[in-house]
C-alpha cells in the first residue's frame, strides 16, 4: 500500500495568522495539526501542543491570543515524501514527524496530500492483541480538583495530549491539549490583564475536562479500538476489569503494535 492509497487533504494555514484563527480551523477541519505557509511554501506544521504551549506561556504576557501569530508556534517535524512511497516504509517516522508530506516539493502547489496516525489507522492489521496488549500502562492521570496550569506543565514535560482524569480510584473524565488551548485563549480574550494571571492560576481541572469519556478495557480487541480511533477518538483511557484506569492508548501506539506485528512475522 502506496502513500497516495491511505493520504488525505491537507489544511493550510498562512504563517502570518493568529492562533486564535488556527483553533478555529483545527476545530473547523477537525484536524489537530495544519500545514504553514509563507509565500506558497510549506514551512512548517503548527499542532495543537504548540498552540496550547504558547497561549499558556508567561513570556507573552496578557497579549490576547488574536494578537499571537502562527509563526510563533511552527515546529519543523514534517517530512516530505513521494505518493508512490510504501506506507511501511514510513510507519516508523510518526514517533519523530507529525505529518508526512505527500509532494515532488514543499511548494504548496507540488503537495498532493498528508498522512497523520488518524490517515493510517483504517489501514492496519493487528492479529490477536488487545488493549492491554498495546497501551502505555501507568499513564498520566489528575484529579478533578488539581489546577490546570500543574496539569499543562507535566502534559508538556512527558508530552502527553490526553491524560485521564480520576477520582476515587474511578474515571470521571478527561483532559486534553484541545480544552486547555480552548480554555487559554478564552482567558486572553475575555479577561482584563489583571485578571488572566488569576484565573490561570486559579482554574482547576474539573472547569474544562471532557466528563464521562470513552474508554475500554484491558480485554478488548484492536479491532475494537480501532473502531473507536477511525469515529475520532485520538486517545483512550484503558480500564481493567475492576473499572481502576492502568493505561492510555494513542494512535501512535496502535502504529508500532503494527511495526512490532511485522517485525516478528518477518
């Protein structure tokens, strides 16, 4: 299976937009990462961690997130690639680029596609595995009532786009780069000077978190989870049988579940 078979439309943006005009074409596209552009040549990718690192860091002081630009949150982890190159020869690369390039150049009239994780899941065989399998056991997790900026700062430090949020020993929601970002440039917009460095300091992350999450147990199949992944769910918490949340599971781990599949057939 050839790049062209699994690659899907990319979205652009130029490098002289907001972030705030970037949030609203992530969540427009429904897509976690854009293309940047300046003078018709791809520069970059933006992804929804660089927005949120950005609008949450002190260094920009109380500028209003329609003031910051794109420009300063762009990261270089693309790579361009030719349609006809082999999905499995670029499996490997998504645990060092965001997004493969489909070209003959980074001339955005020569691109011809992207590939994410989220292009490539529907296209993946995993035999006889399952979610306990494949996670990353001992995730990250918060509590309802821990405060946001403490949260941001350790999804940033193990990056980390997803963390369970538990209470009690029991999944109550969770809690994601999309809803700090969302929540950041709310506090830009809407509060004075004064009162951003108080409610980033104040908020907890009950205020935000997405409640009653997806999930799935420890003994469900790939195919399951697959499932979930290719209706939009980038990431899910992983229960065990006495409901206590041991794992997380991304799309990139479901990638080398694949890798690791067809080293040993090998």
């Amino acid at each position: 299976m050839r790049l062209e078979d699994v690659m899907s439309k990319p979205v652009f943006i130029d490098k002289s937009a907001t972030l705030s005009n970037a949030l609203d074409l992530m969540e427009e596209r429904d897509t976690r990462r854009l293309l940047v552009v300046r003078d018709g040549v791809v520069e970059g990718v933006l992804t929804l961690r660089n927005i949120m690192r950005e609008l949450g860091s002190r260094r920009h002081g109380n500028v209003s997130a329609s003031s910051l630009r794109v420009a300063t949150a762009i990261s270089d982890a693309i790579e361009l690639r030719s349609p006809d190159t082999e999905l499995e020869d670029v499996l490997g690369r998504f645990d060092e680029v965001y997004v493969i390039v489909v070209g003959d150049s980074m001339e955005k009239d020569d691109i011809v596609g992207w590939v994410r994780p989220v292009d490539v899941i529907p296209h993946l065989r995993i035999e006889n595995k399952f979610a306990g399998n494949v996670m990353k056991r001992d995730p990250l997790t918060f509590t309802p009532h821990e405060r946001v900026v403490h949260a941001r700062r350790l999804m940033l430090e193990r990056d980390v786009g997803r963390a369970p949020v538990v209470d009690e020993g029991r999944l109550v929601g969770l809690l994601s780069e999309r809803e700090i970002a969302r929540a950041e440039r709310e506090i830009r917009e809407d509060l004075s000077s004064s009162q951003q460095e108080n409610r980033f300091r104040t908020m907890i992350v009950e205020d935000i978190m997405t409640v009653n999450p997806k999930f799935v147990y420890t003994n469900d199949s790939i195919e399951k989870v697959t499932e979930l992944m290719r209706e939009g769910y980038g990431g899910l918490p992983v229960l065990n049988l006495d409901e206590e949340v041991v794992g997380m599971i991304a799309r990139r781990d479901i990638i080398r579940a694949a890798i690791n599949d067809r080293e040993h057939s090998e």
